[in-house]
C-alpha cells in the first residue's frame, strides 16, 4: 500500500494508479511526501477487483469528510487516511495488517511480502519479466530477475510437457 498515493494520481476511468510519491519520515521525524525509496514512478493499471474498493474508499473518505466537518485534516488529498482525514503512519499500518493476519489460518507475513507475492504470481502465470519488472518500479529487469530466480523452478516441466504435446507425432 503507498501511503503517499493522492487522489490526483487515481484515474479512475482508465483504472490506472500513478505512483509518484511515499510518505516518508523527514529528519526531524515529521510525516511529509517525498520520492519513492527504491522504484520509479509508474503507472499501474488495477484489476476491476481493486477499482471496486478505491471507488469504496472514496465514497467512505467522502462520507467521513462530511461527519468530521471543520475537523477535518486531509489538506494532502491522500486516498489512504485515518477517519478524521489524518495521515497514516507506516507502523500504525503495519500493525493492523499484522493483526488482521493472525485472525486468519494465513501464514505470518509482512505486508510488504505481499509486494513480493503479487510479482510471484505474475511471474508464474507467464507474465513476461519486462511487465512485471515496470509494475514494480524496479530500474532493470535484471533487479526483477535476481530477486525472484526462484519462480518457475516448474517451468522446465511446463514446457517440456507443452513440447510433447506440439512435436509428438500423430498416427
């Protein structure tokens, strides 16, 4: 989840996320906006699944908008905030997600492992390193390969079966 996203980078229409920037801690251990850590800025077009629940978000952080009034804080337009419009903090995030997790039969994760996961199925469903390397934001391929040579360990069997199956002969 980017903490940073703002609703100017949601286009909805186009289910496309800009992500241009992270909510980062500054020196003196304010929350403020700044660049991504590691990956560039990049579209990411979402899966109808996922524009469902901005459009939800939206909605909700409207009506919250009206309940709080004069109290309201969100002056950064952020699409993932608090119910008073407040920032949330990474940690504060984290925490819930550890929570929610252990209230299922899912095995402990972090949250950022689901970063890592959503490439691995990528990866496994035969989507080309090129795409998967561009929705991550990583700078080459090569930063994609490396960190995730272990899938398709199966993929010599995937093929070698498709391989049987285009050159066998039919009597």
């Amino acid at each position: 989840m980017e903490l940073g996203l703002r609703w100017s980078d949601v286009d909805i229409k186009r289910s496309a996320l800009h992500l241009r920037r992270a909510l980062t801690r500054a020196l003196d251990g304010a929350l403020e906006l700044g660049s991504l850590k590691t990956c560039t800025p990049r579209r990411v077009i979402m899966p109808d699944s996922t524009l469902r629940v901005v459009r939800l978000q939206r909605e909700r952080q409207r009506l919250w908008e009206l309940c709080a009034g004069d109290a309201w804080e969100n002056d950064l337009d952020l699409v993932f905030t608090e119910r008073d419009g407040a920032h949330l903090t990474p940690q504060g995030v984290s925490h819930q997600f550890r929570r929610l997790v252990r209230r299922t039969s899912l095995p402990t994760i972090r949250l950022h492992d689901l970063r890592h996961s959503h490439a691995t199925v990528l990866l496994e469903a035969g989507v080309s390193l090129h795409v998967v390397s561009k929705r991550l934001g990583h700078s080459t391929t090569f930063m994609t390969q490396s960190a995730y040579a272990h899938v398709g360990v199966n993929e010599d069997y995937n093929v070698a079966a498709q391989l049987d199956r285009l050159l066998v002969w039919r009597a």
